[in-house]
C-alpha cells in the first residue's frame, strides 16, 4: 500500500472516529481563521490510536501528520498540499483525495467531515 493510500485512510479514520456526534452548527469558517495549527485528540483507528495534527498555512498550503502513540517510538505518517476553502467546503490535494470536505467552526474547535459521516473535531494549537 502506497504512503498516499494509507494517508488517506488515516484521514478519514480521524475524521469518522474524530470526535462524538455532534450537530454541523456554530461559527463560519474563513480563510483567515482557518490559517493555523489544529490537532485531533487521539482517536483510534485501523493501524492504532492517532492524533492528527493539520497547518494551514496563509499561502493555501496544508500540511497533515499522523502520529500512532502506542508506537515506540512513535511512528508518524506525514502529508503536504494545496488547499481551497469556498463557503463551507474545503478541498485539498492532500485531503480525502481532493474530494470537498464539510469544514466550520464550533465553539472554537475546526470540524471536517466526509459526506454524512460524524465530523472530526481539532483544537488549535497555540
């Protein structure tokens, strides 16, 4: 399986396991505030528990990173791209193989979800 390949399952596993049910609501996502560090809590997944770490950068660039904390060390799984935000859909070469994601913002933390799967919540890191 190709690096590509198990970034993308990686990332929709943090996506789909990300966080609990929670309703698509709160603040509008912009450019602008969606520029920054945000990390995932660890979720647990097909190859381990994970946290996902996500920089989006003011240039329209994104970086994504795996890191499987049982692993010792830990192993890491790292990813870098394009990416777009229109309304409240963001897409990304190095996302969910380009394919649009739901993105916005609740009670601070940034939201993505797959389709109608549960969304991924990431805190932003100072």
């Amino acid at each position: 399986m190709s690096d590509y390949s198990l970034y993308v399952i990686l990332l929709g596993i943090s996506l789909l396991c990300g966080c609990s049910s929670h309703q698509q609501g709160g603040g509008e996502l912009s450019s602008q505030s969606l520029v920054g560090r945000w990390e995932s809590d660890v979720v647990p997944g097909e190859w381990g528990r994970s946290i996902t770490q996500l920089m989006f950068g003011g240039d329209g660039k994104v970086s994504f990173r795996a890191v499987f904390v049982d692993e010792s060390p830990p192993k890491e799984l790292a990813h870098e791209g394009n990416y777009k935000l229109v309304g409240n859909m963001l897409t990304s070469d190095a996302m969910n193989k380009g394919k649009p994601l739901r993105a916005w913002l609740d009670r601070g933390d940034l939201m993505l979800q797959i389709d109608d799967e549960a969304p991924g919540r990431y805190h932003r890191v100072k």
